[in-house]
C-alpha cells in the first residue's frame, strides 16, 4: 500500500530554520513528481515546492530563497529545508507525489510546524 510519511516538524522561533522529511513507500518514487503544501488554520491548503521526476523546482513567491525543496531516490525521500522561518509559515505541513507513473495522487498525514517565540 503507498504511503507518504513527513516527519521533521515542530516549535522553531522566528529567523530559525527545519528540515522536513517525507518518505515514501510503495510508489516508483524516482518517476514521481513530489510536492510540499500546508494548511493554516481557518486557510485552504496551499502550494509551497515542488520537485519533478527531471529535478525542476518551483516554488510559491513567499517561500523562494527561504526553502529549498531536493529529493533523494535512493531513499525514497523528498526534503524541505526552511529557513528564516515566520510566524506566518506556520501551518501542518504536507507530502504529495503525483505523476503519470503513479495513477493518483497521495498525501502524507502532515507534519506541524508553528513558528513562535
């Protein structure tokens, strides 16, 4: 069964930085194009990163040169390296892969991250 598992999250005072985890199973990862969004309280889930199965990234305008989304295939891994953090990032912080290879989309369960001091 595909599964998504973000791990990484927690308490971080502003100007800190995370790193976030999602870790695949089941899927052909190294031909799945991966993602990063979240969801803040009352706010529809929103993009953040992506990554394609070619490696091209791109970003939501509020996060580029603060987070820098990378993959490794042989760990089945996507990262989400955030750095600068605001109080306004944060939010439960979700995986997604999506592709031709994989039929459907998945989502991990998320992961929360709150910026506060």
């Amino acid at each position: 069964q595909a599964q998504l598992v973000e791990s990484g999250g927690g308490l971080v005072q502003p100007g800190g930085s995370l790193r976030l985890s999602c870790v695949a199973s089941a899927i052909p990862f190294s031909r799945a194009n991966m993602g990063w969004y979240r969801q803040a309280p009352g706010l529809q889930r929103e993009f953040i990163a992506s990554i394609t199965n070619t490696l091209s990234t791109e970003y939501q305008d509020s996060v580029k040169g603060r987070f820098t989304i990378s993959r490794d295939n042989a760990k089945n891994t996507v990262y989400l390296q955030m750095n600068s953090l605001k109080p306004d990032d944060t939010a439960v912080y979700y995986c997604r892969a999506w592709g031709t290879y994989l039929g459907r989309a998945y989502w991990g369960q998320g992961t929360q991250v709150t910026v506060s001091s």
